[in-house]
C-alpha cells in the first residue's frame, strides 16, 4: 500500500469527522463519518458552504479566517450541526488546524469533528441523577423528623376543636388539622419517593395506560374547555414495564399539561418508535429501539430559567404544588432504562418526551 492509499484507509475509518475546507470557506473532501454524522451523502456538502452543515456559526468562519491568515490552530470549539434530513441539531465539537503547502503558506483548513450528543446526554442524565440521590437522602431524613410532632399537632388540633364554641374558632382550627393534613400527604409522597422501590416487569400496553388517563381526565380538561388529541403509532407493540408506575408518570406529566392549559387548549399525545436515540442495553450494550411519547400542551410555556430546576425534587411554581411529579417520573423512567426530556419556551407551549427502551421479553 503507498503510502497515498494508507492515509485514505485512515481518513475513510476514523470515527472521527473530517473536512478539508478551502479559503472560501467551500468543503473539499469530507470521510465517512461526516455522511453519517451528518446522514448525508458526499455530493449533498462537497464544493458547496461549510455553512451546510453548521449554519449560523460566524465564529466558526471568523477562526477559519484567522486559520487561512495567521496558520492559528483551534481546538474544542463547540458548537451546533445541522442534519438537514430530519432538520435536528445536534452538538459538535470541531478543531481546526491549517494545512501548508511547499511554500508554507495556508493551503487549505481541515476540521476534525467529533459528535457529542451522546456526551452530552450522559452528561445530562448523570446530573439529574446526582440530584434526585442527594436530596433523597436528605428528604427522607427530614420527613421522618417531622412526621411524629406533626401528628401530635394534629391530634392536639383535633381534641381542641372539640372544646371550642365560637364559631370563627372552629374555623380557624379547621384550617389547622386540614393544612397539617396536606403537610404528612405531602411527607408521605415524599417517603413515597424516597423509599427504593425496583419496578416490577410485565407486558404492557403503552397505549392502553394513556386511554386510561385520557378517561379519567376528561372532565377536568373540559371543565377548560380543553381538548385531548391522539396520535399513536399502530406498530408499538407492548413493552415489558412496570404498568401502574408508567400510569403514575403519564398521570403526572397530563395533570401538569390540564393545569399549564389555558381555557380552550389542547393536548396532544404522540407515540412513535424511534432508532436514533441513544439508549443501550444494559447487557450486551446493543443500541435499543426506543417508544418515545410525547406530551404536547398548548399552554404558557416555561421561562428558560425554570428549565434546568425542573426535575428538582419540590421545585414548583403552583400555590398547592409538590413540585414531586417531574423527580418521581424521571426516577421511574430511569428505573426503566429510559430518558425523559422537556422542550419549552414562554408563549409557545411545552412538549414533553418520555424514552422508554422497547424490551420486549
Ligand atoms: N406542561 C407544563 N407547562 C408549564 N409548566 C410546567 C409543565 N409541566 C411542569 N411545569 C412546571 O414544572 C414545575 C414542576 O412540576 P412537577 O414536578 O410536576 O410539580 P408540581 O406539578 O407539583 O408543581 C411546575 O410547578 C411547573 O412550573
Ligand atoms: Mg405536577
């Protein structure tokens, strides 16, 4: 093999993305990887913009300029790539070095670019695991301390009201047992969550679970004068899951959608399968298809600084809200080996997305 050979064997195998990108800023070779990072074939970005795979990335052009002018190497830049097919996109890290001819002067860029939204979902699932053990433990510490002087005063409130003859009294005391009350629901949920609790598998019908909640939910979501809408995949075949767990987290995640909703709104459950997402079998470490369901309300939306609180156990913007639902359903599908994500922005609505691996036995 010459050597001209070995270094096209290399560039076609590496994992790694590779362009060469001339002065103008025009790819002139892309490997492999690139088609498939990017799931397009050569012809579709060769001679044409590098702005076809990363698009509105001026800085990326403003380095390759330096790179061509001053023979600047850059390393790590982070930023988004655009897969046209599907229209996603998807964060990459690039480098970017010159390459000289025999006269040392700039001759052409090459790019190395490395995929990174697996990285970043591990990334992103690791943190949100941190969180829910670290205040697991505390909370299950703390709803114990507050447990029994909590139902001393609840016992003493209801002995006293016995006693009482005013009527205004009475209500007051009321008010007393009916909030201690709502304080140990509140601890019980929470010891709910905290206590270890491994799901326990059978078949079950995704769809099913849904129409259940849809039943049940009905009336508080016409009461607003708000209305469900279905789209399910036919082909879904029932999983091996934990049913009433699902049914708790798909409760939630519709509950929470009914109480964003405006009068009149709408929300919208989508099934699908997809083979993109990055879930693996925990054994043999195949990648797994995976049921995504997807919870989409046409409410208010949520301001981007409540996005990264959301899955903190007791975040809630609601007067009576826990602020459980969201940190017991990630917890519960990640029991499953699955993933959820939240996609909102303020005025727009919010899509909620529940991964759930397609284990079939
Ligand atoms: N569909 C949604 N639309 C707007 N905000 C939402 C939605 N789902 C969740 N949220 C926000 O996330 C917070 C936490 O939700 P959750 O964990 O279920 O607790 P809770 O419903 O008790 O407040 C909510 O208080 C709300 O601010
Ligand atoms: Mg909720």
């Amino acid at each position: 093999m010459d050597s001209a050979d070995a270094y096209h064997n290399i560039v076609s195998f590496l994992t790694d993305g590779i362009l060469l990108v001339s002065d103008e800023a025009t790819i002139t070779l892309g490997n492999q990887a690139i088609e498939e990072m990017f799931m397009v074939s050569k012809d579709s970005f060769l001679n044409k913009p590098l702005s076809k795979l990363i698009p509105d990335h001026p800085q990326i052009l403003e380095k390759l300029r330096d790179t061509f002018d001053t023979g600047t190497t850059f390393r790590d830049v982070e930023c988004m790539g655009f897969r046209k097919p599907d229209k996603t996109h998807f964060p990459i890290n690039i480098c970017i070095s010159p390459i000289l001819d025999k006269s040392a002067r700039v001759e052409s860029a090459i790019l190395l670019v490395k995929d990174m939204s697996l990285l970043k979902d591990l990334q992103e699932t690791s943190q949100q695991i941190d969180r829910i053990s670290h205040l697991g433990t505390l909370a299950l510490g703390m709803a114990h301390e507050i447990k029994n002087p909590l139902l001393a005063i609840s016992g003493s409130a209801q002995l006293l009201r016995k006693e009482l003859g005013d009527e205004d009294q009475v209500k007051y005391m009321d008010i007393v047992i009916s909030e201690t009350q709502r304080i140990n629901r509140m601890l019980e949920r929470m010891l709910d969550f905290t206590r270890p609790k491994s799901p326990s598998f059978q078949t079950t019908n995704i769809h099913k679970i849904l129409e259940d909640i849809i039943t049940l939910e009905k009336d508080p979501l016409s009461q607003k004068e708000g209305s469900f809408s279905q789209i399910y995949d036919p082909s879904i075949p029932t999983i091996q899951a934990d049913e009433d767990q699902l049914r708790q987290v798909f409760l939630n995640l519709i509950q929470n959608a009914i109480q964003a909703l405006p009068d009149g709104g709408e929300i919208r459950l989508v099934t699908r399968i997809s083979s993109d997402y990055a879930i693996r079998d925990e054994k043999s470490q195949a990648p797994l298809l995976t049921i995504v369901v997807e919870i989409i309300d046409t409410g208010p939306g949520i301001p981007e600084k409540h996005l990264n609180e959301l899955f903190t156990p007791f975040f809630t913007t609601k007067k009576k809200g826990s602020g459980l639902g969201l940190a017991i359903s990630l917890k519960i599908v990640e029991d499953h080996g699955g993933k959820m994500k939240i996609h909102s922005k303020e005025g727009e609505g919010t899509t909620v997305q529940v991964f759930l691996p397609m284990r079939q036995s």
